[in-house]
C-alpha cells in the first residue's frame, strides 16, 4: 500500500507539475499578446508610464525636500526636462543651420570642381578604354555585336530602374513622414498629458496595485522595477557617453586637419552616430572618396584616421560603458541589436537592445528562478 500510495503522490505530482507549466506558459503568452496590443494601441500611455517611472526619484525629491505639492513638483520636473530638451534641440538647430549655411557657401564650388575632376578622369582613362572598346567591337561580326549591345542597353536599362525604384522608395517615405506629423504631435499631446497625471497618481497607482497582489508578487515587481529603472538610466547614460565621446573625437580631429564649421560638422556626425551599423560612416566615407578625387590626399587620410578613431572607440569603450552600466555582455548587445533589425529594421535595432535590458532585468530579479520553482512545487514551495 505504501508503495501504491508513493506511486499516486508521484503521478498527481507529475499532473500538477504539467498544469502549472501550462498556466504560466499561458498566463506568459497572455501578458505578451496584451503588451503588443497595449503598444499598438495605446503607445502614448506606454511612453508616459515610462518617462514617469523614470522622473519619479526626481519627483519624490521635491515631494521630500522641499515638501512641495506633488503636482506641483511633478510639473515642475516635466517643464525643466522638456525646457531643457527643447532648448538643446533649437541651439544644436542655430548651430546646425548656421554650420549648414557656411558649408552651401563653400559646397558649390567643392562640387563644381568634383564634376571637372570627374570630366578630366574620363576623358584621360575611361574615354580612351571606351575607344579602344569599341575598336573591338567593331571587329566582331553581326551577331556579337548586337549581343555586346544588347547587354550594354540591358545593364542602362537595370541602372535607370534602380535609380527609379530608390526615387520612389525616397518619395515614399518622405511621403509617410510627413503624413504621420500629425500622428507625432498627437502622440507626444497624449504623452504629456498621461505623463502629468501617471506621476501625480503614481503613489496611488502603486498602492492599488499592492494591495490587489500579494506580497511575493508586490516583493518580485518591485525589484524587476528598480532593476529596470536602472538598467534603462544607465544605457542611456551610456550612450550619451559615447555620443559625446564621439562629437569630441571628430570635433578635435578635424580642428587639427583645418576644416571650417568642424563643430557643426561634429555635431551632426554624433548625431549620425546614433544611428547603428550606419553610424559616422555615412559622413566620413564619401568625405574621404572625394578628397581623394579631389587631389587633397592628406585630408582624405585625416579623415580616414578619425573615422577608424571613432570606430575603434566604440567598439572598444560602449562594451565596458554597457557592462558599468546595465551589465550586458558585449556579444549579448550585439545579439539583440541583430536580432532587433531582422526582425523590425532600424527601429527592431534601437528597439533590440531595450528588449534585452527587460530580459536582464527579469533576470536579475530572479523571476524566472521563482517561475520555475513555482511549476516544480507550487505557491508554498515558491514563497518559501
């Protein structure tokens, strides 16, 4: 019988076992499918549950300094921090436009001598090979001669349709950006508004939320919280670590080359550096290809210097600021940041490495330890 009795508890156990993997499995698919459908539907709630969660330090040291009303002192907090950004942006915005401005004065005359110099290449090389050519040709019979043209006008003919394809993908997307402005001020309206009143509520949102879960969960989701809130303060402080890094490499590289506007000029290529895989080579390779064109051989390998410079600072640098940070493996970043673009393009690739911070974060809760515990032996094992 005792043996009967063991065999009972081992299979009742083993049935428990596969209904809570199915009820958290389930429960985890659920909550997944909510968040997709919450961020396609209600994003701007997303963004201010967010940036709320990220001023509260802010906001409780005014509510306990200074014992400021919270609304006030939520208020105070949101005007200086977008005062700020808005004022970062309209100064980089003069500095920019007026950089922009010196270069439209010096740019005409760049290209004026890009396409002589584009015109002189020809006629002394390709022209003569084209001759020669055709001199070729011209000793072929009939029939090779309309196949070598025949190519020649498909190749033409595949040129143009690629050029008009990128036109109209160019179009398109310009097309799309404009059409959804509304859609951004919409959102950023909504944003502002739910971010005002999620941090004035944000102590009685958490306590009805305490008080409608139990203490296990109220206990996990409060370090998943502060782990979150960490990671995500730390990658940004990261990033702009390196985006300054970067403006500070390209602004004193191109000083001592004696390029004009070098300030201007480093501030749009740290913003390009924002942009992953793409970053400053978008600036500094066709700089570099038309210095050399051009004739000015020690600017094209200044410019070259700087752009390994900046290139090797970030590989070198982000991995240690990351790991300080939030505490990513390099090859982790890497994976999420991959992973992020096959699967949601450029956004997927800013998108990825914010999916991995949640993940770290679960993590380092332990979340998934007690998840796993709870399957194995239940609610009294897992809250032991």
């Amino acid at each position: 019988m005792a043996v009967k009795s063991d065999e009972i508890d081992r299979v009742a156990h083993g049935i428990s076992v596969c209904f809570r993997f199915v009820y958290v499995t389930g429960t985890a698919g659920l909550i997944g499918l909510s968040a997709y459908l919450v961020f396609q539907y209600a994003r701007p709630f997303v963004i201010a549950f967010f940036l709320s969660m990220i001023m509260q330090p802010i906001v409780q040291w005014f509510v306990d300094k200074w014992h400021w009303p919270r609304g006030i002192a939520v208020l105070t907090v949101m005007v200086g921090l977008g005062g700020g950004a808005v004022g970062l942006m309209v100064w980089l915005a003069l500095e920019m436009i007026d950089g922009i401005a010196s270069l439209l004065r010096v740019v005409p005359a760049h290209v004026t001598a890009l396409i002589e110099s584009g015109q002189t290449y020809f006629f002394r090389h390709l022209f003569p090979l084209w001759e020669r050519l055709n001199d070729i040709v011209q000793t072929m019979d009939k029939s090779q001669q309309d196949a070598v043209y025949g190519r020649l006008k498909d190749i033409g003919s595949e040129a143009a349709g690629l050029l008009n394809d990128m036109g109209i993908k160019i179009v398109g997307a310009l097309t799309k950006w404009v059409l959804s402005f509304p859609n951004m001020l919409s959102t950023l309206a909504f944003s502002a508004l739910a971010t005002y009143f999620i941090s004035k509520d944000w102590p009685a949102l958490a306590a009805y939320v305490s008080s409608k879960t139990g203490k296990p969960f109220h206990r996990t989701a409060g370090r998943v919280y502060r782990e979150f809130r960490e990671a995500v303060i730390g990658y940004a402080r990261a990033q702009t670590v390196m985006v300054a890094l970067t403006g500070l490499t390209v602004f004193i590289g191109l000083s001592l080359l004696g390029v004009n506007d070098a300030f201007t000029i480093a501030l749009i290529t740290a913003t390009a550096d924002l942009m992953p895989y793409i970053g400053t080579g978008i600036i500094f390779i066709p700089w570099a290809i038309y210095a050399w064109l051009s004739g000015l051989a020690f600017l094209a390998a200044g410019l070259g210097l700087i752009y390994l410079a900046t290139i090797l600072q970030r590989q070198f640098i982000e991995p240690k600021l990351l790991s300080s940070s939030i505490g990513l493996s390099p090859l982790a970043t890497l994976v999420a940041i991959f992973a992020g673009f096959r699967l949601g393009g450029f956004a997927g690739m800013i998108a990825g490495p914010f999916a991995m911070v949640i993940l770290h974060s679960l993590l380092r809760a332990r979340v998934f330890h007690q998840l796993w515990a709870y399957i194995l032996f239940g609610a009294d094992k897992e809250n032991r």
